[in-house]
C-alpha cells in the first residue's frame, strides 16, 4: 500500500485558508456587495475544503502518513465541496425566486443537496465528534419519519424532497441564519483575535498580569485568573484560553506551592470564565444577540457583572487556598520588563478599547470590527516601525490562516446547527416539547430552570458551547417565558449554563488540557475546576431572580443596582469561605456552617429581599467573625 504525508497539502490548504479570509474581508467588510444565499453557499463550500485537506478521515493518521485511497477520497470530497459552490452560483437565479414547497425539486438538486448534507455530517465529525453528528442525525430522521411517532410528539412527515429543499435549497437549513452569523460576524471577530494572538498579545496579558498580582499572596494563581480574563476577551474558546494562558501560568502555580490538581483546576475555571468576558465573548454570544433580536452591545453589557462575579469568586478560592496552603509567593521570580510593557499596551489595548466604544455608540458589529482590525494593523506596523524589525509584518500571513482555519471549525458548528433548527420549526417540536416540559414542572420556575440547566450540562459535555446553547435554547427558552422569565434573561440563562459545562465531569473540555499541561489526573483536576468554579451554576439563577445583574434588563437605578452586586459580591465571598473551609483561619465544622448558612441567605435576599431572612445572615455573618477573631487572639502567629 502507498502512505502519502497530508503536510504536503498543507501549502494548498493554507493558500485556501488566505482566500477564505480576503473573501469574507471584501464582500462581508462593505468592498463589495454578494448576494446572501451565494455569500452562504460559497463560504461553506470553502470552509469544507479547507477541512477535508487539513483534518484526516481518522486521528491516528493526523501525525502519520496515510494510505493513498483515503486523500483521494478526501480530494473527491473537496470536489463535490466547490462543484456545490458552482452550482449555486449557476442556479442562483432560481434560488432566489424559488416559490417555497411548490416548485419542483430536480434531480440535480437532489444529488448536491444530499452531498452536502453528508459531507456537513463528515466535517463535523472530524471538526466535533461523533455526538453533534448523531444529534443532527436524529433531527433529521425524526423530519423523515416523525408520522409514525405518537401524535404529542409526531408530525405530518416530511417527504425526501422536501427535506432536501429545507436543508439546500432554502435559507432556513444548512444555509439558515445560524451560517450566516459564522460567515459574518463571528469569522470577523475571529479574524481579529487571530491578528492579535499572532501579535504576542498573550505576553502582553501575562505582563499586565504579573503587575497587578506579583506582590500578593497567591499571586501566581490570581496572574492565570487576570490573564485568562484578559486573553478570553479575544479567544472565546475555553481550551484556547488555557492552552494560551496555561503553559505558563500552572508551572508557576505549582512552583508557589499549589498542588498539581489545583494549579490545573484554577486554570481550567478561569479560562471557562473567559468566554462571558466582554468584549468578545466568543462565537455563542454573537448567535445569542441574533436569537434576541438585539444589539450585541447588549449582550456585552449584560456579561459584564456577571463575568467580574465569576473571576471575583476564582480568586476567592485561589486566595484562601493560599492563605491555607501557606504559599508566600512574594520572592517568586517573574520576568517583567516595565518599560517594554508600556511600548507594547497600547498596540493591543487600543484596538479592544475601539471595540467597546463604537459598539456601545451602537454600530453594528461588522463596522466595529472593520476599524478595530484597521486600527491594530496601523499600530502593527507603527510598532514595526519604532523596532525597524521589517520581518515582522511575516506574521499577517499566518495570522490569515489562524484565522480561516478557527472560523472554518465555527462554520462547521453553524452550519450542522441549521438542520437542527428547521427541523424543529418545521414540525413544530419547538412548540410541543416546551408544552410538555410546562406540563412536568406545574407551573414552577425554578423545577423549569434546573431541567433546562441540567439538559444543557449533559449536552455540553458532548458539543460545544455553540450546539449546546442553541439546541437547549430552542426548547427550554419557549418553556421559561411561557412561565414568566424575561426572554433576555431565560437565553442568558441557557448561554452561561452552556459555557460552564466545560468544566462539568466528566466530560469537562476546560480541565483536559489543564490536567495535561499541570501532569495531574483528569478527573480530580475536573472536579476541582467545578469546584473553582462552581459560583459560575449560581449565576444563571441570579441572572433571572435578580435580572438587576444584566443592567440592560434592569428596571432600578444605579445605586439599587450598586446594592445587588454589592450583596452578590458578599454572597460569593462567603461561599469561598464556605468551599475552602479557611477564612482570616482554619474553619470548624461549626464556623463552616455560619458561612454556609449566611450566604444562603443573602443570595436568598437577591431573590427575593426578606428583612427576617436577611437578618439572620447578619446574625450568622456575625458569629463567623467573632469566631474567627476569638481563633486570632488566642494565637495571634497561627496561619
């Protein structure tokens, strides 16, 4: 048998990926104007090329050459892959005055449409992983033969050819909205955070952070939690997030003195945390804004007192187990050049702060990106300039392909996503299913938000964030508002509950890397991180018991709004207290059940304010503190 090495293709596929980004630069950037079902169509078409050169039809051929039979397969593929582009281009015409579920369907639109279908099964599969292509895979044959299920949950049935028009030939599968936003604002913002990775802005995050940690006990965990909060807000990928932050930051944590599995843990919930830290929030967030029918500004504002609670309530932890451990870090040798950090800022800080800025004058997302990219690559070649380093402006080029091949792998997700969605809509199961669930819960909120939280952990431990939110949205969004929940509030519901099932057992994709790069078992490295993090499955439910938390969604003013986060910040302080067992000393199980008992209570004050109940935290919060001070009187040189 003739073994043929991929990496020959690798200068083709790259070629691709450079194409895939000019092209979403010129005719999704304002340059020049496509027709949307061609731009859909084309993107995808790219994006799987792009896939089926790069990523083998099996892992243990990814280092290793592979027999000759399965490349030419995958080089078969690539040619239905651009045939469908072709053909949308020859017939699109006919596509956009297509009379819905009336015209014919041809023999020609049944064979690509088939294709594409199986080879968007295909790349999934090697992009995600067989548990995203078995769900779309049920969707659909629940579309082909749902007549023959009981009438609560069946339908009319849905011939081939029709199927074949709702997933191809229409705007609503496939090619529907979810595509759209992958091939628009979500590839646009992936662009830029592949621009400023390849612009060392990861050092530069580990530089800000080492300046405001270095001096204080734990610092070296609180430098992952800052930098993993700063290097979120471009990656929005949560294994990203630690691959980038965590080589440096847990050998150091475990050089301070944390054990292996807690250097691991705080890195994997710190870095989950990123993908809800403004501005950029990762590809969910965009898809949430268009679910919402609302500007992403929105969103944006929305995340920013719930991410502060959450990497607040990460360094909580990561400061009493310090304090616990007794790790002194302060003589802990970080290299910090002071002078270069502040030549450097403002290449990486000024194109966020444009971000930010222009979004909240309420600019769509596309012309915020479009000068956030302009202003970094300005200040690139400024910086260039000021070093007279001319080699530098090499890394464009691969910055152009980081970017085509992470926007490919969203585009994926997106487009295995639309079959999902017109299925749903098409038979109406996004209506019966939410009808049936009202039915379980009896009218109860609360039983309605810890099913739909407990069927978005379960999902989020097989796909990614993206598929989780949208599949668990389309059924458990309808179920809350149907019982009372603010539209806003119940989606942001889903969304943090979908991000923070990458650091739920046992499927915890956060904790994986974090455990490999800290040489600690998987599984206690993921319980630990659910530990870290486990403020990030409280604030779902504040998001909606105390919508004050999104401040777009909050009827109050300020001051009333200051007083909520100022009782959650509390609330998460005692929780620490209560998780690590160790406040200003060591806890008994006594003084561990006033802390436990007092955040209980003022988290149940957030809820729903009662004078009694928030009386007794204070009484509770009280008898801590006396407890506590009685410990450092009695031995006033005790860790």
């Amino acid at each position: 048998m003739w073994y043929i090495d991929r990496s020959r293709l690798k200068p083709l596929a790259y070629a691709i990926g450079v194409g895939l980004t000019l092209f979403q630069i010129l005719f999704t950037g304002g340059f020049f104007v496509i027709d949307t079902p061609l731009l859909r169509g084309i993107h995808l078409s790219i994006v799987m090329v792009l896939v089926f050169l790069l990523i083998p039809i099996s892992s243990k051929y990814r280092k290793q050459p592979e027999p000759w039979p399965l490349l030419a397969l995958d080089l078969l593929f690539c040619a239905i892959a651009a045939a469908t582009a072709f053909y949308f281009m020859y017939e699109l015409d006919n596509l956009l005055e297509r009379i819905r579920y009336v015209d014919d369907v041809t023999g020609m639109d049944l064979f690509f449409g088939t294709a594409t279908m199986l080879l968007v099964l295909e790349i999934t599969r090697r992009t995600s992983g067989l548990p995203l292509v078995i769900v779309c895979s049920v969707f659909l044959l629940y579309a082909l033969f749902g007549q023959y299920l009981p009438s609560s949950i069946g339908h009319n049935g849905i011939s081939y050819e029709r199927l074949v028009e709702m997933q191809f030939l229409l705007q609503d599968g496939i090619y529907g909205s979810c595509l759209a936003v992958g091939a628009t604002m979500i590839f646009a913002f992936i662009m830029f955070g592949a621009f400023l990775e390849r612009s060392n802005i990861s050092s530069l995050f580990m530089d800000l952070a080492c300046l405001l940690t270095r001096r204080s006990q734990g610092g070296p965990a609180k430098v992952s939690i800052f930098a993993s909060a700063l290097f979120g807000t471009i990656s929005g990928s949560a294994p990203a997030n630690v691959y980038g932050t965590g080589t440096f930051t847990i050998p150091l944590m475990k050089k301070a003195g944390y054990h292996p599995y807690q250097a691991g843990a705080i890195e994997a919930a710190a870095s989950t945390g990123g993908q809800i830290m403004p501005p950029i929030m990762g590809a969910t967030a965009f898809v949430l804004a268009e679910m919402v029918q609302r500007p992403y500004a929105d969103v944006m504002v929305a995340g920013f007192l719930p991410a502060v609670l959450y990497f607040y309530s990460v360094g909580v932890y990561a400061q009493l187990q310090a304090k616990k451990l007794r790790i002194d870090a302060s003589n802990l040798k970080v290299d910090f050049n002071l002078r270069n950090f502040l030549w450097e800022a403002p290449v990486f800080v000024l194109p966020l702060v444009i971000i930010t800025v222009i979004l909240l004058l309420g600019y769509t997302p596309m012309f915020t990106i479009f000068w956030a990219l302009i202003a970094l690559l300005a200040l690139n070649v400024a910086d260039i300039r000021r070093k007279g380093d001319w080699s530098l402006l090499r890394r464009i080029v691969p910055a152009l392909v980081d970017g085509a091949v992470t926007g490919a792998k969203i585009g994926v997700t997106c487009a295995v996503l639309g079959p999902i969605i017109s299925t749903m809509t098409k038979t109406m199961l996004g209506v019966k299913i939410p009808s049936v669930i009202a039915l379980w819960c009896h009218g109860s909120v609360f039983l309605a938000l810890v099913l739909t939280a407990l069927v978005c952990i379960i999902l989020g431990c097989g796909l990614p964030t993206l598929a989780a939110y949208l599949i668990v949205s389309l059924v458990g969004v309808p179920t809350l508002t149907n019982l009372g929940v603010d539209r806003f509030a119940a989606h942001m519901f889903v969304f943090v509950f979908a991000v923070f099932s990458c650091i739920t057992p046992p499927i915890a994709t956060s904790a994986v890397p974090a455990a490999g790069i800290a040489g600690a078992g998987y599984m206690r490295t993921a319980l630990e991180s659910s530990k870290v993090g486990c403020v990030g499955f409280l604030i779902p439910f504040l998001v909606v018991f105390c919508p004050n938390i999104l401040i777009v969604a909050a009827p109050d003013s300020g001051l009333i709004i200051l007083g909520y986060f100022l009782t959650a910040v509390a609330a998460v302080t005692l929780f620490g207290v209560f998780v690590v067992g160790y406040g200003a000393r060591e806890l008994s199980g006594l003084e561990r059940t006033f802390a436990g008992g007092a955040c209980a209570a003022l988290i149940w004050t957030l809820f729903s304010f009662n004078p009694l109940v928030f009386g007794a935290g204070l009484a509770l919060f009280a008898l801590l503190v006396i407890s506590q001070r009685r410990k450092i009187r009695l031995d006033p040189h005790a860790a």
